[in-house]
C-alpha cells in the first residue's frame, strides 16, 4: 500500500546509518548515590574529578525467598569528569540520588603476572541530581 507513495529503492544503496566508524560510541546510564570525590589535575595541568557512583544489584524473587537475610550487593562505578562538570559535579553532596550519563570504552593493560585485565572507563556526559542530600542528613527532592 505504501510502495506507490514511496519513491522506488535505488540497486546497491544500503538501507542503514553509514556513519563513520569514528563516530560509534557506548553509552551507560547508572542511577545510585554518590560517593567518594577525588580532584586531580592531568599532565596538562587541567583539572578533572574521579567521582564514584553505588548502585545496588537487584535480587530475582527466587533469591529473596530463597534466602530471607540475603541482602542486595553494591557496585561501585567510577567516572570522570572534565572542564566544567568538574565544578557542577563538586557541587552535589556525597550521598546524593543522581542520575548520571556517561560515555564509555574497555582499557585493556597488563597485570604484574602478564595477564591481560581490561577497564571501563566511564567518561561523564551529564548528571541529574534526584535527591539531594542535605548537611545535616535529611533529604530533599529535586525535580
């Protein structure tokens, strides 16, 4: 029904993105509170902050009646932030619920023993602060 309204497909023209290569990226999204902060400075003198996020791993309901005192496990994931997000992410209290964006690809090294272990590294994109934890350790909402 809609081939008439359509102009007929060209022989030998890909129906699909051939965006370069370069241009492919990862993407994570996390969702937990912020923790420990650590401002640094990169061989060129630029500032920039590791920052780690917690998140807790769901628990099927299987392992929960399973085991009543299992309790859920936490991961910590670390990104990095440059240029101004150095100062807006300094700015969000440690404990906070945020919301964080941010790019990512696998860093392969190797260990004293020769073995190759690999890294993601989470570069930060943006940052939604959920709720924000106050000093004195009440929370608030921010929408």
């Amino acid at each position: 029904m809609f081939a008439a309204v359509r102009p007929a497909a060209r022989a030998g023209v890909r129906a699909f993105s051939s965006t370069p290569r370069a241009a492919d990226m990862a993407k994570i999204t996390l969702i937990g509170r912020l923790g420990k902060l650590d401002h640094k400075q990169s061989k060129a003198g630029k500032p920039y902050v590791r920052y780690a996020i917690a998140t807790s791993d769901p628990m099927s309901k299987e392992a929960r009646d399973a085991d009543p005192n299992l309790k859920p496990t936490t991961s910590w994931h670390t990104v990095f932030a440059h240029g101004d997000a150095v100062e807006r992410v300094s700015q969000v209290p440690i404990g906070s619920l945020v919301y964080v964006e941010a790019n990512y690809q696998w860093r392969q090294s190797q260990n004293e023993a020769g073995e190759n272990t690999y890294t993601m590294l989470a570069q930060h994109e943006r940052m939604r602060t959920i709720i924000r934890k106050k000093e004195d350790g009440e929370a608030s909402n921010q929408n």
